[in-house]
C-alpha cells in the first residue's frame, strides 16, 4: 500500500486526464488513469497497472499544427527553438510540413545528406509559422554502398511525394546542436513518413 501511494503521488495529478501529454493509458485496480507521461505510467507499472500506448499521430489530420513529442510528452517547435540546451541529444519524434528539401551533392558526402526546414504551419501559413531544421543522413559506418543507395532512393521518393507543404510529416531522430552557431537541428536517418495529406 506504501508502494501504491508513493506511484500515485508521483502522477501529481491523480483521477485527472492531461491532455498535453502524449503516452499511454493505464488501468489500476480497475481505475484508469489517462495520457501518461513515461515517468508516470513507469510508476503505475511499479505497482501492478496494465498499460497501453496512445499513439500520438491518431486523429491527428493535414492542417493540424505540428508539434514534437520527447519523453514521452508533447512539446511545441518553439519550447525547442527558445532553449535548445534542455532538449540536446534527446530522441524524439516531430509533427509538421515542409517546402522543400535541398539534397547536398552524393559525390560530396558519405551516404547521402537531404536539408529542409519543418515548420508547424501547413500550406501558404508554412513561413509564418515556427522552423526547426531536420537533417537526414546515415550515422552509421557500418552501412554498406548498397544498403546507403536503397536508403537514399528511399528517402529521395518520400521527399517528393511529401513536400510544398501539402503533407502532414513526422521524422523520427535525434536533437542536435550545430557546432559552429549553437542553432537546433534534428538529424534522422530516414525520410519524411506520411501521416496525411491535403484532401
């Protein structure tokens, strides 16, 4: 019983449903407890709860503003923009539109690399709204020319079916700091992944 009141301090917000975070749904003792955060249902699940993951993307249409989810929790493009520092090197999964992507030139690069800027905005509203550069490119060595040729091609093909801002994206990678300005980026190894597309 100890056990179960120090989980259930822990959620802060006992019985109540939070809906800026992004996570799972977990059911005590036949009481469920809503939208959890990682810390939160890892305390439930201490003490007995089952739990399921609410996936972030559901419901979530073109023309809906994007936004990140890191930890767990979801996190407006501009919270990362203004203090880059807190989110560095996190994993995270980010929500937007892009225009365009600009691929550096493969006889230049190891693999390949594809730049763009995701905003939060979709269709003529992308430049007025918050940008966060994202930039795609392999991390690891190991990959072989043939298997870095198939990613290529892949990303190249999501890139154009996804763009001018007429999709609902997400990338899934890592938040980075430039070394030479301090300015956020978030690198991925993959391209865009269609979530949906203007009607």
């Amino acid at each position: 019983m100890k056990k179960l009141a120090v989980a259930l301090l822990s959620l802060g917000f006992v019985g109540f449903g939070v809906s800026a975070h992004a996570g799972s749904n977990c059911t005590l003792n036949g009481e469920v407890f809503y939208e959890l955060n990682a810390g939160q249902e890892s305390a439930l699940k201490s003490v007995g709860a089952t739990c399921q993951t609410e996936k972030v993307s559901e419901n979530y249409k073109f023309g809906d503003e994007g936004f990140a989810v890191v930890d767990g929790e979801r996190v407006e493009l501009i919270d990362i923009l203004a203090s880059p520092d807190d989110y560095y090197q996190k994993e995270v999964e980010v929500y937007g539109y892009f225009w365009r992507e600009h691929e550096t030139d493969p006889n230049r690069v190891w693999g390949y690399r594809f730049d763009l800027k995701l905003s939060n905005l979709s269709g003529y509203n992308w430049l007025n709204g918050d940008q966060i550069d994202i930039v795609v490119a392999p991390n690891k060595s190991e990959d072989s020319p043939k298997d870095l040729n198939k990613m290529r091609a892949s990303a190249f093909k999501a890139f154009r079916k996804t763009n001018k801002a007429k999709s609902l994206v997400k990338f899934t990678g890592t938040i980075g700091l430039y070394s030479n300005t301090g300015g956020v980026y978030i690198s991925s190894k993959y391209g865009p992944e269609l979530v949906d597309k203007k009607g």
